[in-house]
C-alpha cells in the first residue's frame, strides 16, 4: 500500500499506522495541516473493506478537517483516526484503551473526538491513557458534539431557504434527511419545530422508530431518500453519496447535510451546479461539532459557543453570494475561503471578509 502517492493524500504532515497485538487494534492516525494549532478530529470506527479503503477515507477526512476549523475561525489544525472494525462487534474498553496509547504516542498533535462508531464513553475510556482527547464535558448532552453539528446543519438550510426560496422559515418545506443517527435526530427537530415536513431513512431501525415516534417524521426506504421529491436532501449518513449517477436522479433544489466528504469526486460540485441544485458544503455546515469541541476544549460558556455556530449562517451566506457573482460552484468557493485562511501572513479571517464584503 503507498501513502505518498494515494490519491487523497495531499501533503499530510503525518500518517501513521498502529497496531496492538493483544486487543486487536488496527487504527491509522493522519494530521494533514498544523498551521493554526493542533490538529482535532474525530476517531472513527468503521469495517473497511481493504486498509486502502480505511488509509482513503482517513487522508480525505482530515483534510476536510483543516478545511472545516480554518472557515469556522477555529485556532485548530486538522486531522483525523480511523479504527478498522465494527463498533457493534469489535468494539472493548481494551481496544479504546489501546488506542488511547496510540494517541498519547503522537504527543499531542492529534486530538481526538467521537464519531461514527464511536461515542463520549470511548472517549473517557481512551482519556485513561492520554489527555489528548477532547469532547467529554458534563453538559446537558453529556459531552456530544452532534446537537452543536445538528444546529449549524439546521441554520445553513435556513440560509439556504433564504437564499433560494427567499422564505424565512422551513415552515411547508418537504426535507429529506439520509441518516438519523446522532446528528438526523437532531437535525429533524429542528425542522419539525421550524415547520417543516420530514422524510426519514435509516438501516438502524431502531434509530428510524425513534425519529417516527417522537418527532413524526414519515419514514421512506433507505434506497428511496436520496430520489424523493423534496424541496431540500439533508445526507447525514456516510460520504460519497453524491456521485454523477445519484446527482442525476435527484429532485431536490438545495443539499445540505452533516455527513463529511458528501461530494464522491471534486467534479461532482460543478455537477450539481449545473442540475441547478444549491449544495451547502458539507465542511462549512457541519462545523458546530468542532466548534463544540473546541469549547468544551477551553471551557467556554454555552452562549459563546452557540454564538460560534451560529457564525456559519454569515460564512455560508458569503459563500452563496460569491458563487452567484462568479458562477463558480459553492464548494469551490467555500475550499478558496478556507485556503486564504491557512495563509499565516494573510492575518485573514472570515469576519473580516464578512465586512468587506
Ligand atoms: P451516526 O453513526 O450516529 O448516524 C448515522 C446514521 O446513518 C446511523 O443511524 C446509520 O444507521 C445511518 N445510515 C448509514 N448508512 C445509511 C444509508 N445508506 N441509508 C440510511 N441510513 C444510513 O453518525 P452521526 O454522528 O449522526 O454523523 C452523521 C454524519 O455526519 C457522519 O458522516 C459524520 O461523519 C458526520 N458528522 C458528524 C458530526 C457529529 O458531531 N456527530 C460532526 C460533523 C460531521
């Protein structure tokens, strides 16, 4: 396997691979950029296929992590861990432990923090063998990042209503959301609370049933989310789920969802401009999650980190007004914001563009 030259490797300061013979744990660890701070990410667990299908997934994750904390203003580099297993069937506290060593080995450059397959209490489990870990403070969710990601999803198809529909609300608006886990089931009661009508779908059925019975969302099958005609598709699942093929068959005016990496190829984003659909880029929507932790991080009341998330409405609305004036797609415009923010000399930020205008 090669790293240097795997197609998603985009000179990553470091990739390494960790192995511990008496758990199991086979996990890689990849910062991608440190020129603002210290890379933060999520350790995900996943049964990939191939560990070149794990290297890809955790290079493409972390880039998007620079890219994500540069446009949220965050003083945090990005990087990103994968562990490759089930978390339903290979999942022990010796193996979170383990990877807490592995973690602790890197000192400090990489932070962790949950994600698919893993939560708060792998977490506290890994923080027994290092202090480099972060998203576990006692809050009202006890530590979850997800209703801080669910919240900024929310308000960046608010901006995009708005933008799109000139409507002020998601009040007769038909959503589709692909996923209700962590993040869907959130994400769907802010829209029912906001008006809308919701469409669900999730390969957990228990996770579907909890979204059916408490918040009346109208369950669709999972092949059927992503081609149901609904005014905005929220994909809040896995990544890839917009290739040439699934772009073709939407019926969708507006994208917008958690789910990281959404776009399958960088063609895709033109793509979806040219079927005249208005995609809200995923690394600019579903950054409340590292906002959160960045928070939690240096202890910061709740109204400065909800007024942090709330800062993705003025970056994503900056976002669609360059796109309109160059005709340039919205995920392009988004990286080139980030891009100039990575710029040490630049002393750019995205408020300052924001007034500038
Ligand atoms: P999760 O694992 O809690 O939920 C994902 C849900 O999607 C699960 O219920 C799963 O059964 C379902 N699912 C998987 N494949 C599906 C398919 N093909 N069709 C329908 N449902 C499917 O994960 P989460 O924390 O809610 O995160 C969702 C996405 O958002 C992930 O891509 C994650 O990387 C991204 N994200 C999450 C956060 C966060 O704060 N949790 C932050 C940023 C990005």
């Amino acid at each position: 396997m090669s790293v240097f030259s795997a197609p998603a490797f985009d000179q990553h300061e470091l990739v390494t691979f960790g192995a511990d013979k008496g758990t199991g744990l086979r996990a890689i660890i990849a910062v991608h950029d440190t020129t603002l701070g210290p890379a933060v990410g999520g350790c995900r667990m996943f049964p990939y296929a191939s560990e070149e299908e794990a290297l890809h997934d955790v290079l493409r994750l972390s880039r998007g992590m620079t890219y994500k904390s540069a446009l949220a203003g965050l003083p945090l580099g990005g990087g990103k861990s994968v562990i490759i297993g089930d978390s339903r069937r290979d999942k022990t506290p010796a193996l979170m432990r383990a990877m807490g060593e592995f973690i602790h080995s890197q000192g400090g450059r990489y932070v962790a923090a949950e994600d698919s397959g893993t939560a708060v209490a792998d977490i506290r489990l890994m923080a027994e063998r290092t202090p480099h870990v972060s998203g576990m403070n006692d809050n009202e969710f006890g530590g979850d990042p997800s209703p801080s990601t669910a919240y900024g999803v929310f308000l960046g198809i608010r901006t995009a209503v708005r933008h799109r529909l000139g409507a002020d609300s998601c009040a007769g608006l038909r959503v589709a959301i692909q996923g209700l886990g962590h993040v869907g089931y959130y994400l769907a009661r802010h829209l029912r609370n906001d008006g809308a009508t919701v469409y669900g779908a999730d390969l957990n059925e228990a996770n579907l049933r909890r979204a059916v019975d408490e918040l009346g969302v109208m369950p669709v099958a999972a092949g059927e989310i992503l081609t149901l005609e609904v005014d905005i598709l929220s994909p809040c699942a896995m990544g890839a789920v917009l290739d040439g093929r699934s772009i073709a068959a939407l019926r969708a005016g507006i994208v917008a969802g958690a789910a990281n990496n959404q776009l399958a190829t960088a063609d895709d984003s033109a793509r979806l401009q040219d079927h005249g659909i208005l995609y809200c880029p995923d690394f600019l929507i579903n950054a409340g999650g590292i906002i959160d932790v960045h928070h939690q991080r240096i202890g910061s009341a709740d109204e400065v980190k909800r007024s942090h998330v709330e800062r993705i409405e003025q970056t994503l609305a900056e976002v669609l007004l360059r796109a309109d004036s160059t005709q340039r797609p919205t995920h392009e415009i988004a990286e080139d914001l980030a891009r100039e923010c990575l710029r040490p000399a630049s002393g750019l930020n995205v408020a300052a563009l924001r007034v500038a205008g």
